[in-house]
C-alpha cells in the first residue's frame, strides 16, 4: 500500500465502488419568459435513521446556476410547495433537486398534485 493507507489500485474493480454522492433531480424548461410558480405537496421518507431532508429549488441556463429556493423536509413530513416561485426567461430550467443531510443515506421524495403554472 502507497503512504497513508491508500489501495495501491481502484477499489471498484473488485466489484465495491468508494462512497459517492447518487443525486436526481426534476427538471422543467420554461417553454416563455415569465413568472412560474409551483404549487403541490412534497411528502419525504428516509429509508434509514432521522435525517432531513432539503428539495432545493435551481435556476439554470447556458452560463450559470443559481439556488433560489429551498425547503427543508422532516422525516415522514408533507410541506406545501405553494411557497416557491421563480422568473424565467424562455429555455431556463427549473430543477427540483432533493438532498438528505449526511452522506450515507437513501430516501424518496413523493411529489403529489404537483403543478407548474406561469402567472398570466
């Protein structure tokens, strides 16, 4: 083994893959500029221990990203997303992107009557 302990080749080539950060996300593209606003409930289950969970709302084009929203979730909670809202000039997307605290974690998160309206 090479100084501080490290494996002298790729561990997944045994068949173990190092931990990682898996992440999906929900991606909508405005099909117009104007103001979006999500509406709906999130429901978030941890598949092991207590964490929360945060579903953060992005805004992206061609040159940037940017958070501009987010909504922390308990374990077996259902939050409101009536509060989120975004601008969005034509071909920006808009991604749902959930997160559990700490790394070693699975969980879901159920979108229900979830919608995407632009205020006319």
């Amino acid at each position: 083994m090479p100084a501080g302990g490290a494996p002298s080749r790729p561990l997944w080539r045994d068949g173990f893959q190092p931990p990682q950060r898996r992440i999906c996300a929900l991606e909508f593209v405005a099909p117009e500029a104007g103001d979006y606003k999500l509406a709906g409930t999130a429901y978030a289950r941890i598949w092991e221990g207590k964490n929360k969970m945060s579903l953060r709302l992005l805004r992206m084009n061609n040159s940037d990203a940017q958070e501009i929203g987010s909504i922390a979730i308990e374990q077996k909670a259902t939050v409101s997303l009536d509060t989120l809202s975004a601008h969005l000039n034509a071909g920006d997307e808009l991604v749902l992107l959930p997160e559990i605290d700490g790394m070693f974690n699975g969980g879901e998160i159920t979108l229900r009557d979830f919608t995407i309206t632009m205020a006319r």
